[in-house]
C-alpha cells in the first residue's frame, strides 16, 4: 500500500483549450478508501489514468510513497484496477482467473489458494470457484474482475474506475458492502471513481470531489454533510441537496431578497461575488411560530420524512415538515443557526469565530 501525493499535478490533453485538471496539491494517505466522484467530464478518469501510469500528465509530479513515479508506465507501479467492464479469460476456472495476478507474481501455490477461497467467499463466488469463465452471467464475470483487483495484498494501491455499471442494481448494495468489509480486512489504498452519491458515501472514508477539472473538497462523508466547502457538494451530497438563498450580509445577520432577516452563528467581513445562505433541507423545519414568513407550494411524504416544498422571500426552498406535524395554514420556517453556512461565489465563506480559531493555531 502507498500513500499518493500530488504536487502541482495538472493536465491538459493535446489540443484542448481548457485543462482536464486544475493544477492541485494533494495526498491521499496509506490504506484510505478514496472515491473520486463528480459529474461527468469533471476529471475523475484523466486522475486516475494519471495514478495509474496510463497517462502522464502534462504538469507536476506524483509521488508513490515518496518515489517520483510520474514517468513511470502502469506495469513498474504495482498497482491493481478494475474496470468499469469484465476483464476475465473465458476459457479458464473462476479460480484459476483470480490465482492468475499470484501466479504471475510467483505467490507460493498454498498461500495463492488461501487467497483466492478468501476472495471469493467475501464475494459470494464460493460456489463458483471450479467453473469456467465463459458459462457465468455479466454480474458474475465483473465479480471475477473484482477479484482479480483484490487478490494480491502487496499493492501500492487498488483502482476501481465505476465497477458497479453492469452490476444488476439489487447486486450493487451488496457489492459495495462487500468492498467496504474487504477494505477493513485487508487495509490497501483503494481509489474509487463513480459519478454516484451512494456508492461514493458507502465505500469511503474520504470522499474526493471533483468539479470541471478541480477538486473542490476532500471530506468525510459527515465533512461534505456538515460543511460542504462548496455549493455543488452542498447540492450534489443529500437529498434533496442544500438550499442556497441569495442575501446580503449585514455583521451576523443575512438579509433575504424580501427583506426578511436570519440571524448568523458567526460574523463576516465583506464578501466578494454571489452570496448566498446555505441551510440543508434537515435543518430548516416548519414551525408553528415564530421563524420566516413563507409560502408553502407542496408536501412530499418520503416514507420516513415529509419535505415541505416552500418559497421564502419568493426563493425556493426544501425544509422538514416535523413527524405530527399537521400541515399549517400560515407555514413558518426556522433554521437551525449552528448549521447555517455563507457562500460567496460559491465557495464556503469564514466567519469570524472560524478565522479568530484558524489564526490560534499552530
Ligand atoms: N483523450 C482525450 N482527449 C481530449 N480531451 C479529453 C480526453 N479524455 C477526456 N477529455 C476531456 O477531459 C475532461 C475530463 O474528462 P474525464 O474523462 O477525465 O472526466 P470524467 O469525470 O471521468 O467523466 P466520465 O464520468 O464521463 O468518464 C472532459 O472535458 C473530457 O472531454
């Protein structure tokens, strides 16, 4: 297992206007789970064939625990992927397709089959093991590729680009449990690209997101929940996603379009570009009192929740409409202030309280 570094790694394909990627810092540590996830077009791919070796970058450096592998190709960086689509040999045993990476690193033939029964239980291949490739269905052939990627324990890192897309959408729950139970037995650095949210959320322990070539917040699942650096995680993590309401900020207060005033956990100084209130839809609730005067547009019942479709200051937001709560005639909306956040142009603006506390540290 390695720990990644990027140093001012960019790239721009030959010919193209804009970057594929922005120029970044960044490490990814020893044994982390990692998604890489973003709409499509955002550069997870571009990144991942960079860590790869599949192709090199046109700036910076990467560093595999320290060593400079920039130029090095896919096959000096002892690195497993698996990709969105099988790649099994139909001719041989399912066994004998995930013994091959051991084999061909010469991995005694003992220790090779303690391996591959250990795979394939935790992937439900068990039953499989004798075989041929050919005679199984697409879920189970990208198991097999699964495998393959996971076999071998003495990898600098093991690449997963969308491993899920043929995987039958029942399988998919299943699968990603199963890697994250296969990460904590076997702690390798594994990359995950995927354009979605759950599978990102389950898999990880850091979630990497990427936006039009930029990685615009690495986090925790509870990070991008709790403080979403920018409004697209904001919006991309949760559902439904954060709201995000224009307004002018005033010392600790933010002034709404229609003049209707929240009250801030923190103060700003002045602030550039956009601004925005942003407050996720569980943490802005109907209220029979008090609270902003708002115009309810319609009710979603969820099952377990009731999202309260509103408009405030002629803005459209989602808020939570508490358990027994009747719908009410005049509907009002409370924010939960500790989970009120500004944005300016989009991106996650300090308050006071934040910078006084940053300054104090080391
Ligand atoms: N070989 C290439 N030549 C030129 N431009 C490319 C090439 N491959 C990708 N791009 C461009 O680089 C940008 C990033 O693409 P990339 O495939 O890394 O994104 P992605 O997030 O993986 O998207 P997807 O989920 O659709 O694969 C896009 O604008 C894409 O059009």
């Amino acid at each position: 297992m390695a720990r990644i570094a990027f140093e001012a790694l960019g790239h721009r394909y030959a010919g193209a206007t804009l970057p594929a990627l922005k120029p970044m810092d960044m490490v990814w540590e020893h044994a982390g789970a990692y998604a890489l996830l973003g709409p499509s077009g955002c550069g997870k791919t571009t990144l991942l064939n960079i860590v790869s070796g599949l192709l090199r970058p046109s700036e910076g450096r990467v560093l595999f625990d320290g060593a400079d592998v920039t130029a090095l190709p896919t096959e000096r960086r002892n690195v497993a992927q698996v990709f969105q689509f099988p790649v099994v040999y139909d001719t041989m045993t399912v066994r004998e397709n995930l013994a091959f990476p051991l084999r061909n690193r010469g991995v005694p033939a003992a220790a090779a089959r303690t391996r591959v029964e250990r795979v394939a239980a935790l992937l439900g291949l068990t039953a499989r093991l004798d075989r041929r490739a050919r005679n199984l269905g697409a879920d189970e052939k990208q198991k097999i590729s699964l495998g393959r990627g996971l076999v071998r324990d003495d990898v600098a890192a093991i690449l997963f680009d969308e491993p899920l897309t043929v995987i039958d959408p029942h399988l998919k729950w299943e699968l990603r449990s199963r890697l994250k139970e296969l990460h904590r037995q076997v702690p390798t650095t594994m990359i995950y690209v995927t354009h979605d949210q759950t599978e990102a959320l389950t898999f990880a322990d850091r979630v990497v997101v990427m936006l039009d070539g930029e990685v615009v917040q690495i986090g925790t699942p509870e990070a991008l929940f709790e403080h979403p650096a920018h409004r697209f995680v904001g919006h991309f993590i949760g559902s439904p996603g954060m709201n995000f309401l224009p307004c002018a900020i005033s010392g600790r207060e933010a002034v709404l379009p229609g003049g209707q005033r929240v009250a801030l956990p923190r103060a700003y100084g002045p602030l550039a570009g956009t601004v925005e209130l942003g407050i996720r839809p569980e943490f802005a609730t109907m209220v029979a009192e008090g609270g902003l005067a708002a115009r309810l547009r319609r009710v979603e019942d969820l099952g377990r929740r009731r999202i309260a479709r509103l408009e405030l200051d002629g803005v459209p937001v989602a808020a939570t409409l508490p358990e027994g709560m009747p719908v009410p005639a005049e509907p009002r909306l409370a924010f939960d202030p500790a989970r009120l956040h500004v944005y300016a142009d989009g991106r996650l603006a300090r308050g006071e309280a934040a910078r006084d506390a940053r300054e104090a540290g080391p």
